[in-house]
C-alpha cells in the first residue's frame, strides 16, 4: 500500500471480495474472516459498548499478501474508503498538523496468539503533528510520550531495528535525570529522546523515521501481515497447534489514550480469577500508561480493585460491562481497556485463557448458573488440562521458608536450575537439565526458553503480563511481579532479601499456585486430583477439595456420555488393582515379556538357547506354573472385566547374555586356561541368534513358531488360571493377543494349538472356558491384509507404536533422540507421531484395517494398545473411526476418559480453547 509500490492483481483473488469491514459490520461469529480481535470489536460495537471507531483488513488479505508476497491489488482503495469514513466520522484527519487523528495498528488472528505477533500504536505522529496534539490535548508531556512510544515501537516492529538500542536510551535519559520509571520525565526530556530515537532509527536502519501518516500505516500493516511468519510466531503456533495457514486480520483502531495524566491509564480485566476460577474483581491497572506498558511488565501495576478508589465512575461502568459480556459469551472473559480523562474505552475481549484448575471450576460455576449444560462444559476442559492437574504439587507443610512471594499466575511445582536467558535455558534443556527461567519481564523473543522451561520467574508484572499469559497458555508454572528479588539478567544472578545471591545454576522451586519461591528442591506431595482417582478423597465430603469436586462432576458426566470404553495397559496385580482405581475397564495389554524378567529370565535364557526337545521341556515345565500364579493375580485384580494376554514378544536380545560381557568372559577364562565350555557353547548360540535389527528379528509370532511349546505354556497357563478363578467362583475374561502377526497363516497356526491347549484344560478341569483369540494390529501388511487376517481373529488390536515405527522405518530408541528436535523446529512434524496419532499415514492404516476387518466379521471388537491410547486428540481419532476401547498407562486413564466422553459430544474442528 506504500505510495512506491504498485500493487499488482492477484489472479487468484475472486472478484468482489471484500477485503475490509467497518467494527459496525462484523460479529463474533467471524473470526475466521476478522480474527478473534476484530470479530470481538464489533460484536462490543454491536453490543453498544463504548470501542473506538475503526476497521479490520481480513485473513483473505494476509494470504494473498503472504501467497504473492504483495497486497491484493484492491486492498489500497479499500483502505482508503474506510480511512475516509473514519476521518469523517471522527472530525479530523490522519495526522493533520492541527488536531491529528491517531491510529492503532494490531494483529489479530483466529486464536489468540499473545505478543507474538505486531502492534503499533500512535500513528499519525510526526513532527508536525506532535505539536497539534500537544495543543490538541493541552499537556506537551503526553504529545511527545506518545512520539517517543511510536518511534521506538515502529522502529522495532516495522523497521527492525534492536529494541534494546532503544531501551538503553531510555535508561540513559532516566539516569540522567535521576529518576526511576518513564513517567518522572518532562516533555523537554522526552523531546530529547525522540531526537535521540530518530538517530537510532536513522543509522540502524538506513532512513529517516517516516513522517507521512499515510506510509506510516502502510508500513505497519504490512508488518503485521510479515509478523504471522516470524520464528516466534511459528514457534508458538507449533506448540498450541494452531494451523500455519490461517493469516492475521489487521485492526485498524482510532487511538484513545491513557498517558493523559492521572485521570487516564489502561488496564486488563477478567470477568474471573484466570488462575483459580473463583469469582470477584480480576485484573490489573496502570495510571497514566498506554496498554503495551500492562502486557510487557516493565511497570509493577495495581490490582483492579484499586480502580475504584482511583475513578468510581468508570470503575463501575466496567464491571458492568464485565458482567454484559461475561453473559453474552457465557464464559470467562478477558478485556483490555483504556479510561482517556475519565472515559472509558473498551480495546479488546476474547475468551481468556485459564489454568487447568480455573477450567474444571469455570465450568462447572456456568452450569450451576445455568449458563451452560453439561455437554458444552465437557467442551469447557481438556485431557491435557486433567493430566496438569494430577502433578504432584509441594508439601504446605514442608519447614522450608520462602526466600520470596510474587504473583500466583499460572500453578504448579517447578523446580530446577536458575538460567537468565532463553538461549541457556534451551540450550541446558537439550542436555537434560530441568531449569527455570529468571527474568525481569518475559517478552515474545523468550519463547523458546519458556517452551524448554519447567517454570518461569519474573520479577515483574503481574497476572496479565506477557509471562502470565502465555504461561497459562502452555500449562507452565509461572510466578511473576516478584518485586523483591533483584533479577540481574547481565551478570546472571538474582539477589534475595537478606542479600544471599542466587547464581546461575543454582536449584530454584516455585509455587504458581501460592506465588511463593524457595531457594533449594522443595519436597512434594501427591495431587488431590489423584488421590480423588485413588479413592483416598470423596468429593461430596465436607473437606474435599472444591477442584475435587468439579473435576468429579465432568467426569461422571464423560463417563455417562462416551462411547469408547477404556482399559489398561498393565503387567501384574499392583498395577491392575491402581488402574482399576483410576476407572479401567478391564485391561487391555498385558505384557507377559515383563513376567520373565529378574529372577525369571535365566528359565528363558535356558529354553531359547535349548539344543534338545528335553532341555526344551523342562525349561517349559519350570515356567508354567510361575505363568499361572502370574495369570491368577491378574485376572483376581480385574474380576469381572477383560484381560487382554499379549503372547510373548521381547526383541530377542532382551532375553540373551550381553555378547562383550561373554566374549571378555571367555577371553578372560581361556588367558587364565580355566574351564569354560559352557560359557564357550553360550557364545557360539548367542552368536548364532545375534540380529542386526532385534525389533525386525525374531520376536512375536514368529518366536512361537520356532521355539516349540512356547506360546501353547502361556496358553496353558492362562486356561488354567481362568479354570482356577472360576473354581474360587470368580469371573475371569481372559483374552489372548498373538503379536507381531503379518500374515493371517500365521495366526491360522498358532490359533490351531491354542484350541486344543484350552479343550485339554476344558476336559481336565471340567470347567467350560471362553477364551477369544485375536491378534495385534502393528505391521503395515497386517493392516492391509485385515480381511483375511480377521477370518481367523476374534478381535484386533492395534500396537500403534510398532506401527508408528513399521510406517515411517523409525527405530523409537534411535530417532527421537537424534533428528526429532530438528524436525519439530523445521515444522516437518507438528508433534511427534509417537505421541499424537499420524492421522494421514499411520491414521489410514487403522480405519483401513478397522473397515476391512468388520467387513468380514461385523461383531470384530476393535481396540488400541498402543501409547496413543491415552493421547488426547488420539481418542478422539479412534472415537471417529469406530474402536471400541483404548488402552493405556493407569495414570493416563482418566485423561482418556474424559477425552472419550468429549469425543463423543464435539463435533470435528470445535474452535473452543
């Protein structure tokens, strides 16, 4: 839009789009188009509610200007039409000498995305126009702030210049005068300063600060639209998931001002506690300040009730707008607002983000006010929001005092090594080491770090600073505005009161839940949440837990309401008996290759190596009944329910002496001429079975088929034990899982002898067992050849952890550890498909495999054993395609649960976050 460049015609912009809408034009329901800020702007104008005269330039003109690296060709007109309009409705022109009109420019994209993209405020100022604004507003202090905010936003923001040049600066003018914040400067100080800027813009970035209003917008826009491509934007889209092909609209907003003087200022409001969810008067306010000055810390603010004390009028005009649009959004809302000479401006709401805990207790609080039911308070929460929650959390009652208290503005227990910057805490993080981030404000840049950081420490800024809210945002403990503690981020330490000096490296704890921070590893305790899950808290009883409670209620709720049955993943009775707890419905892994470790491996040891049918026999014979023992306990702990036996399969290394310790064995005894033929006959076998690739090799199925009587032992063992709980009047449903299979022959073989094992312990016992026989899903052929493969299975079951592996040729133990970092970073994977279900690949092979298999027999039961099983948007893949259970890890289990029963009440693509 630059009066030197000529827009070019887009050919694949559809005639007539419309690339700008007035805030009189839009609604809520927008945000694809408008963004979230522009959307909400005219959804409060059409509320009626006090916002500033403006526009929005929509996403549809970020991609074309993204897409053809220049702006559709009728975007200029447009602007200028509405630029018109709004000059006209405002009296007054874009940086006219006399009485300027000044502009905001914002990003704003679909999903909130703070601080990460650009904003500049006061265009419209130039040297000519300073001047008509001082006059304009009577105050030469204020015209010449606001000048020195729009230089040095503009230069950082659209010029590129460093901002530190510009904060040094500042600093310099501050000692000069020997004062502490920004506000003890005079007009005459502050005329210095933007001489100063302008110098600093001028060298670092090859031209003169514009002083055409119109190029100065021009330029900011396109800003904007470069900022959804930055590395921290990218970054930070990657981390909350939020597709790379949206764009940002561009807000257009005539400016209010609150660096007007004492009876001015700006603040940020919710319409409740972001950190607990209790109701009451949230936020924080600044006098004299323009709103950047709240969001970037740089200033410690007062809590918002203090407004009251401060302006009554518009205190109480506010919470009566906090009340409208809590009701109309019928949820928690963040407000951004001004009050320019005792008028109140509203900036921005949205739908603010909350910690784990805020949100369970939100949710429920809008139910009981019948704002909302239950099924859109189960879209109100997440899986990953549960899991925050049933983090330990430190001992209250610990005897360890507090070295300092900030701000309580996203909880948890964090503790690690103090790092001063985000290249050490990444860089550290990638070593191993758990840090914590100590700064004095948090800004975009630190985003990184805040990713590779257990927690996050500031010294300002208060609950809706930029370290707070992105914080909350990623599930991070944060503690901020801990204003006595002296963060020296140049020289890497922090001092405490009472003057003891914490070093970079030095252990930090800090509680977001009370604000306290403690210097050393403090202790910690369970979390209500799981001692609720364990039965060791009621909810419902006088002392439980007010989290308790809610998150007791949406759970009942996703358990009324799903469809997906969940199971554990789990190898003996301890295990199963925890998993019951936390609400399993039977299990559905059991790995029998865990029994045979410790003292039991030597027996396998024995039978894989056996030369003879009779070592064979005997090493079988000395395991079946540790098999059956086994099998009793389990199916004793999961009475009643399904317990699915996976048939051995280790990696057959797993199960062999380590071949350097028995060669240097035998090196050793033949140096020493001592006896050694058993160790010699050892080595000569392992050497004979040594694989190149044990997760490729000999495992699963095809061990079965070539040790004789191995798989029938567990078989055996697993009949038994069912015959035995049945005669102790118990109710086990054993199933057996054959591994590894890849073609339905090999099923066919094994399926053949464990029939008859169960009919010899059915004529034995005399008791009548009903065992299904079904198979895992984890090669790439097993899943294309399902049809056939489920003429012989009763069930199916989908390892999509060795299909993950067998899909993209990944060895788990090798890559994520060596390329994986570089992936994520390139954007190749949004995250890893060993954590998140690979829809595309791995994703096509269950629903194919799933369709094909009940094509063939309708009653086929479907399930996931794989890590994904727990995963939250996992559950909601295998919800869609039709599975009937999910399997995983006890402590995952109600995640899945609640994500199940989400699953089966949201609709694909819900925007809630």
């Amino acid at each position: 839009m630059s009066e030197n460049k000529e827009p070019q015609a887009d050919p694949a912009t559809p005639q007539g789009t419309k690339f700008v809408y007035d805030f009189t034009e839009g609604n809520k329901d927008l945000k694809d188009l408008l963004g979230g800020k522009g959307a909400n702007l005219a959804e409060m104008t059409n509320l009626g509610l006090p916002v500033p005269p403006g526009f929005t330039i929509t996403t549809d003109a970020c991609k074309v200007y993204l897409d053809s690296g220049d702006e559709p060709a009728a975007l200029r007109d447009e602007v200028s039409a509405h630029l018109d309009a709004l000059e006209a409705r405002m009296g007054k022109r874009l940086g006219q000498a006399d009485d300027p009109l000044l502009v905001s420019v914002r990003s704003g994209a679909k999903f909130s995305m703070p601080g990460m993209m650009d904003t500049v405020l006061n265009i419209g100022l130039s040297d000519a126009s300073v001047r008509g604004l001082a006059q304009q507003a009577g105050d030469d202090r204020f015209a010449w702030d606001s000048y020195r905010r729009l230089i040095q936003m503009f230069g950082k923001t659209v010029l590129g210049v460093d901002g530190e040049l510009f904060e040094d600066a500042l600093d310099k003018a501050k000692d000069a005068k020997k004062v502490t914040v920004d506000t003890e400067l005079a007009a005459d100080d502050l005329k210095k300063l933007v001489s100063a800027f302008k110098k600093i813009v001028k060298k670092e970035a090859g031209r003169d600060f514009p002083q055409d209003p119109r190029e100065q917008m021009d330029l900011a826009i396109h800003a904007v639209f470069d900022s959804w491509n930055t590395d921290r934007a990218k970054l930070y889209r990657r981390q909350e998931r939020i597709p790379h092909d949206l764009g940002t609209a561009v807000n257009v907003c005539s400016m209010v001002f609150g660096n007007l003087g004492p009876d001015s200022g700006t603040g940020v409001a919710f319409t409740r506690d972001p950190a607990s969810g209790h109701q009451g008067v949230y936020g924080d306010y600044l006098q004299n300040a323009q709103g950047e000055d709240v969001v970037a810390g740089i200033r410690n603010t007062v809590p918002l009730a203090e407004l009251e004390r401060i302006d009554k009028r518009s205190y109480d005009q506010l919470t009566q707008i906090m009340e409208t649009l809590e009701n109309h959004y019928k949820d928690l809302c963040d407000i951004e607002f001004t009050i320019e000479r005792g008028r109140l401006w509203m900036l921005q709401t949205r739908v603010g983000k909350r910690t784990a805990g805020a949100a369970f207790r939100i949710a429920t609080q809008l139910v009981d006010q019948g704002l909302i039911d239950e099924t859109e308070a189960l879209q109100r929460v997440t899986g990953a929001q549960l899991a925050q929650l049933m983090f330990p959390r430190f001992d209250e009652h610990a005897k360890i005092r507090p070295v300092g208290r900030g701000i309580a503005a996203s909880p948890g227990a964090a503790v690690g090594k103090a790092v001063f910057d985000s290249y050490t805490a990444v860089k550290w993080s990638r070593s191993g080491e758990k840090v914590i981030l100590v700064r004095r404000e948090t800004n975009p840049d630190d985003l990184d770090g805040m990713i590779a950081a257990e927690g996050i420490l500031t010294s300002r800024g208060g609950k809706t600073s930029h370290a707070a809210v992105v914080a909350r945002g990623m599930g991070k403990t944060c503690v901020c505005g801990a204003e006595e503690l002296e963060v020296d981020t140049k020289r890497r330490r922090m001092v405490v009161p009472g003057g003891q000096v914490v070093e970079e490296g030095d252990l930090l704890s800090i509680d977001g839940s009370s604000g306290k921070v403690y210097l050393g590893e403090t202790p910690v305790v369970p979390s209500p949440v799981v001692e609720y899950f364990e039965g060791r808290m009621h909810a419902g009883a006088d002392d439980a837990d007010e989290l308790v409670e809610a998150v007791h209620r949406i759970m009942a709720f996703a358990d009324r309401k799903r469809r997906l049955r969940v199971r554990a993943n789990a190898d003996n009775a301890e295990d199963a008996l925890r998993a019951r707890r936390f609400g399993a419905q039977g299990i559905g892994l059991c790995r029998t290759e865990h029994m045979f470790l410790g003292d039991r491996r030597e027996l396998v040891e024995r039978l894989i190596l056996a030369d003879t049918d009779t070592e064979r026999e005997e090493s079988l014979k000395a395991l079946l009944p540790l098999q059956r023992k086994d099998f009793v306990e389990l199916f004793e702990a999961m009475d009643g329910l399904p317990v699915t036996v996976r048939l051995l399969d280790p990696p057959l290394h797993e199960f062999l002496p380590d071949i350097t310790e028995l060669s240097v064995r035998v090196a050793l005894a033949e140096s020493r001429q001592e006896s050694h033929e058993n160790d010699l006959r050892l080595l000569q076998a392992v050497h004979r079975l040594h694989e190149q690739n044990p997760m490729l090799g000999l495992r699963g199925v095809r061990l079965g088929l070539v040790i004789p009587g191995l798989f029938t032992m567990q078989v055996r063992a697993i009949a038994e034990a069912a015959a035995e709980r049945r005669a102790a009047k118990g109710d086990p449903r054993a199933e057996i899982m054959i591994p590894l299979v890849g073609t339905v022959q090999e099923l066919e073989i094994v399926r053949e002898e464990a029939d008859q094992v169960i009919a010899e312990v059915q004529e034995a016992t005399g008791t009548e067992l009903k065992l299904a026989i079904g198979t895992m899903i984890e090669l790439p052929r097993a899943a294309l050849t399902a049809g056939q493969i489920a003429e012989a299975a009763e069930f199916f079951s989908f390892g999509t952890n060795d299909l993950t592996q067998t899909v993209w040729g990944f060895s788990r133990d090798d890559v994520e550890a060596s390329f994986f970092t570089a992936y994520l970073e390139k954007g190749i994977f949004g995250v890893s498909p060993f954590e998140t279900i690979d829809r595309d690949g791995v994703g096509s092979l269950v629903k194919l495999a799933a369709e094909a298999g009940r094509a063939v027999r309708p009653d086929l039961k479907l399930g996931v054993c794989g890590e994904h099983g727990g995963d939250p948007e996992s559950v909601h893949f295998f919800h869609e395609v039709g599975l009937d259970y999910v399997s995983c890890s006890p402590f995952r289990i109600p995640v899945a649960r609640l994500e199940a029963g989400r699953a089966a009440t949201q609709s694909r693509g819900s925007d809630h976050r």
